[in-house]
C-alpha cells in the first residue's frame, strides 16, 4: 500500500470509534464549539433544517473572531430545493454575516453540463455524479464518517464515525478539501427568492466545469493527482522510514476516488480497496464487508466470491433503506437493491462458497415509523490470521459501488493496528451492527414482500452504474 497511498503513523488512544448516531450529533456539536483555528466539513449536503448546527458554528464563530470556517457540499443536491428553503440558503446566511471568515463551496460534476442538465429533472440529476466525502475537521482533529449531516443521521440511521487525533492527518484532509474547494462554486448570499447565488472566483484553479470540460479535468488532474499519491504530506517533508513504522502501533493510509476528475485516472481507493480483498485468500483470517446500498463494483464482488477465508456481506433490508416506500421513483431504490442482494445469493451458491460466504441482513423497526431505523454503514473489517478480532479496517464515504468507482468524489482511510484497545473497539462496532441482523437465504426471496417486479430488475440492469 505504500506505493499507491501515503502513510501516517498514529499512536495508541489517537483513534476513537463512535457507533451511535446521537453521540456523532454531539462530537460534532461539542468539538466545533471549542474550535480555536478552524473548522472545515465536507459532506453531500447540509439537511435545509439544520438550524441548530447551523448556529453552533455561528456562535463559535462570534466568539472566536480569528476562527476560520470552510464548508464544501455537492451543488446539485444543496440547491436542489430552491427556490424553497435548501442546503445553500442556509449556509449563506452565515456568509452574509461573517463574509470571507467562512467559505463555503459546492462542487459540480463535469459529467452534467448543457443540453443533459437542463433536460434531466433536479431528483434525478444526482446520478451523474457528487461530492460524496464526509469530512469533519476542528482543529487538529478529524472526524471520518460515512454520514451526512442531517436529522436522519443524527438520530435512527447508522452509519460509522472515527475520532482521529492527529495534526498531520488532519492537515493532509483540510488540504483534499481545500483542494476540490478551489474547483467549486462559492456560496454567497443574495437578496432574491433563493436567498443565494453560486459565484465561481477568479482565485479558483481552473474554469467553471461547463465552459471546457476537458480543461476543467485537465487542470483538475494536476491538482490532485499529486495530492492523493504523494509521499511529502501537509506541512512537513520527511517520510516515515521502516524503522518507525514497525514502532508504530496503527499505521493510516488516506485513499480517494476522484475518477470525474483525473485524467488519466489516478484515484487511490479502488486499487487499495482490491489489495485488501486479496487477503481474503488467507484461510485463517475472518472478514465483515457491508455496504448501505448494495451495488458493489464487479471487481469487489468477484474478490469476495473467490474467497477462501469465512466472512459476512451485510446489506440493508428493504424496510431499514433511506427510500423505503418514498415518494416518487426513489420508491423502486429498495427492491432494486433487494435485487442484487439476491443476484448475489445466487452467485455465492453458484461458487459453492456457501459455507464460506454468508450475506447477512440487517434491520431495526421500519424506517420512517416510530423507532424505526434505516442502515448507511459501509466499509470492511479483516482480522489478523493468529487473532479473531479486526486488525484492518477502512472508514470513509464510499460505497463501493460501480457509481463511486466513476462518478462520486469519495474520501476514504485504510487503518493498520496492533493496538489492541483499537481493535477490540473496532470488534465492538462490527458486534454493534451484527446485533441487528439476520442471515438471508434464497429461500427467503419465495415470500411475498420479496417479491421484485421485472420492471425492477430491467430498470436495475439499464441504470445500474447509477444506484
């Protein structure tokens, strides 16, 4: 992995693991309110209801007057809304008081320009691509997340949070961030129905992304490329040499996937992602895969059925996706999902892996019902083969989807450990999110609210890449 990404080196206690939703609420609460220097958040989007978030970082901000802020979210999906209330007029309302103390910034796909944007309807648009990181800064501290920040998020969605403790690494993702920032739109406030306008400045890196989508990669790749692969990270030069590492109690390895964005393609994630799938091939170590939406790249899915050790795929149930029973098309995103976790199935019985492989699925109450919840986790756990407990894990954003493997902006970390406390937390968060679960079976696709319509299933193999 030191070939593909760059290294960090933490010691013991400077990785914490949160697994509820409300403490994550209160992290984030509790940190920006004693910020000092900075905050900086990366997410999809910021809920248009946020109001409480919203004025902590206000009042953290009136009382801190050399505290600087920066927010990026995804520009389609923060504006989605207007000219109603959205994600972008409540940020710049913080713009409108504090002015260039607080940059706030939303990232546009090239993919979307001209004719196709104007055609294809504002719900829709967010299949050719966002900014998908969750990143969560204060100070010298960071927080890697797969959750937005949003009410859901905060309360009955479960997703995963790590606390890291270090300036360094911390310093490495406010430079991702200000990075993409500077290929963005800036939010300011505007007297007008929206209540926002999305300015592009002259600081910025390169051009808006419609105007010459082939510059805008171009100059995107020569930005970042050297920023994700490289050796020499934040403000310091020195590597870290063997000796150290082997000193060392957990090691990180930050990964992202900007596919839309580098020409030619130089995204750290999948290659990284593919190399721990080939340590499934040791019969002695244990491993958990999960995934909130069930769309797993090809080249995933084939290193998880070609596995030789015994591990567990977790999916949502139908009744714990964001979508279930939803207004409009975003309805059929369940039994779509429900689909390739069958399709799965049946690929794991054809590789007569079935006592190998076993897709559990997890579900707590209905969503959108009281004390139901809906499942966003993802990410991977391997254990060492002399040890039950996980050794390797990787947090972040990514879905490992086809979609994020080629549209999405994801942000990712690869954690390393010998520290036992870390691993024994990071075996009580594999345990938290088993608790809910249950073993699926092909059997269990005979009942009917299994059932998946043959518009489904043709729709989920036209618009797969998209899911």
């Amino acid at each position: 992995m030191d070939m593909i990404a760059p290294r960090f080196s933490l010691n013991k206690g400077d990785i914490e693991i949160i697994t509820s939703p409300e403490v994550f609420y209160q992290q984030l609460k509790e940190k920006a309110s004693h910020a000092q220097e900075r905050i900086f958040l990366s997410s999809l989007y910021i809920g248009k209801n946020q109001n409480e978030l919203v004025e902590c970082l206000r009042q953290t901000m009136i009382e801190k007057p050399n505290l600087k802020v920066s927010i990026l979210t995804d520009a389609l999906r923060g504006t989605r809304e207007a000219p109603s209330k959205s994600s972008a007029s409540l940020l710049a309302r913080l713009y409108k008081e504090f002015g260039n103390r607080i940059d706030i910034r939303m990232y546009h796909t090239p993919n979307l320009t001209g004719l196709k944007k104007y055609l294809i309807p504002k719900r829709l648009n967010e299949g050719w691509g966002l900014q998908h990181m969750k990143l969560y800064g204060f100070d010298d501290e960071i927080i890697l997340s797969g959750a937005n920040l949003s009410s859901d998020y905060f309360t009955n969605r479960q997703d995963r949070y790590y606390v890291f403790k270090s300036k360094d690494l911390t310093n490495y993702y406010y430079n991702i961030q200000k990075a993409v920032g500077s290929i963005s739109y800036k939010v300011v406030y505007e007297d007008s129905d929206k209540q926002f306008k999305l300015t592009w400045p002259t600081s910025n890196f390169t051009s808006e992304p419609h105007l010459d989508t082939k510059r805008f990669v171009l100059e995107s790749t020569s930005l970042l490329e050297p920023l994700i692969r490289k050796k020499t990270i934040g403000d310091y030069e020195e590597m870290i040499t063997d000796e150290e590492l082997n000193k060392s109690e957990t090691i990180v390895y930050p990964v992202s996937q900007f596919t839309p964005l580098l020409n030619p393609d130089a995204s750290t994630e999948k290659p990284i992602v593919l190399r721990l799938l080939s340590y499934l091939d040791n019969p002695n170590i244990q491993w958990t895969f999960t995934a909130g939406y069930f769309n797993m790249h090809n080249d995933v899915k084939r290193r998880l059925l070609n596995a030789t050790s015994i591990g567990n795929v977790i999916t949502a149930s139908p009744e714990a996706n964001g979508f279930y029973k939803s207004k409009g098309i975003s309805k059929y995103l369940p039994p779509a999902y429900l689909y390739l976790a069958r399709t799965f199935l049946n690929e794991v019985k054809e590789a007569k892996k079935e006592s190998l492989v076993s897709v559990m699925e997890w579900k707590k109450g209905v969503v959108n019902t009281p004390n139901g919840w809906s499942y966003h986790a993802k990410g991977l756990w391997i254990s060492d083969p002399d040890d039950t407990k996980p050794c390797i894990t990787i947090i972040g954003s990514s879905n490992y989807t086809r979609r994020a493997y080629s549209l999405d902006l994801e942000s990712n970390a690869v954690i390393v450990t010998k520290d036992e406390n870390l691993k024994q937390q990071m075996q009580n968060e594999v345990d938290n999110i088993m608790q809910n679960t249950k073993k699926l079976s092909i059997e269990d696709f005979e009942k009917d609210n299994r059932h998946i319509s043959k518009g489904v299933i043709l729709a989920t193999k036209l618009l797969g890449n998209k899911l």
